[in-house]
C-alpha cells in the first residue's frame, strides 16, 4: 500500500519486521558514534557508498578514525543523537530506502551546537541486511540519486541544519 509520506512523495508503511531492522541498526549506529567505533560505522555503510567514493572500507575506516580523533583533540563531544521514527521506505530501482532525521548535540569549544540532518538506510529488495549512512553531508539530489540508484522523481532531499544552542 502506497502512501504520502513526508512530503518526499509515494511510499510504503514499513513492515514490523522491516521498522525493528532499522530501528536496531540506527542504534548500532547511534552507540558506534558515541564509542569513537569507526570499524562499526563503517561496517553499516552501504557498498554503493564506498563504490561511489572510489574507495576501499578500509580506507573509510581510517579517515573516519582520523576524523573522529581530530574532534576530540579540538574539544568537540558528542552530547546527544536523537533520531525520529522511520514509518515509511522508498523503492530506488534495486534498493529499499528510509529516511531518518536526526538531531545531534555536541559540545565544541564555541558552545553546544545543534545539528538537525538525517540518516540513509537502505538494503537490496529482498534482502533482511540494512545499511546506514550519515545523508547530512550529501546536499545534492543529484549525488543522492548516485549513491542510492534512486531517479529524480523518488523524493527531494531532506533539510539539514546547525545553530548554536549556548553560546560558550
């Protein structure tokens, strides 16, 4: 059954079976970020991801340690994740596709900032294993459609955005 859902067009209520998978996976996620467990996050991303960087995991896995290091070393911690629940997917060609907005809370030596983005889970059709992918950075439809095998129609791209909640 078809259904509008979030303005990003035609989709379909998540089965149970399907809502559990990413509701679960999205706390694999969520704790893997809290720990500094870029072997995790990566192990979730989607293989379309590291297809259309060009690169190996392996290669993700280090940047993102990198990255991850470099924000504690400034000073930045993460405060709080908070995602909302997924009700819908969307059919991308060969993939199922949620959507997920998030807000995070970091501390950073500016003050506490709020960042509202969200997150990609996607899985082949037929398939149990979902995988997830931070969608904050990945501003243009057209990038999206990429990574995702989605065409133009399927749904625009989510708001992302990032304001200072205490100045330090």
């Amino acid at each position: 059954m078809s259904v509008a859902g979030h303005g990003f067009g035609a989709a379909e209520k998540l089965t149970s079976d399907s809502f559990f998978a990413v509701a679960s996976g999205m706390e694999k996620m969520k704790n893997s970020m809290f720990r500094y467990d870029a072997m995790t996050m990566v192990d979730l991303m989607p293989p379309s991801y590291f297809k259309f960087l060009g690169v190996s995991p392996d290669k993700i896995v280090k940047a993102t340690q990198d990255g991850m290091q470099n924000l504690k070393t400034l000073g930045y911690v993460f405060k709080q994740l908070q995602y909302h629940t997924p009700e819908h997917k969307y059919r991308c060609q060969e993939l199922d596709v949620v959507l997920i907005t998030t807000t995070m809370t970091v501390d950073t030596p500016d003050g506490e900032v709020v960042n509202t983005g969200y997150v990609v889970a996607s899985r082949l059709l037929g398939k149990q294993r979902w995988y997830f992918v931070d969608g904050s950075g990945i501003a243009d439809k057209q990038v999206f459609d990429r990574i995702f095998h989605c065409d133009d129609s399927a749904f625009p791209i989510p708001k992302v955005s990032s304001h200072k909640k205490n100045p330090g």
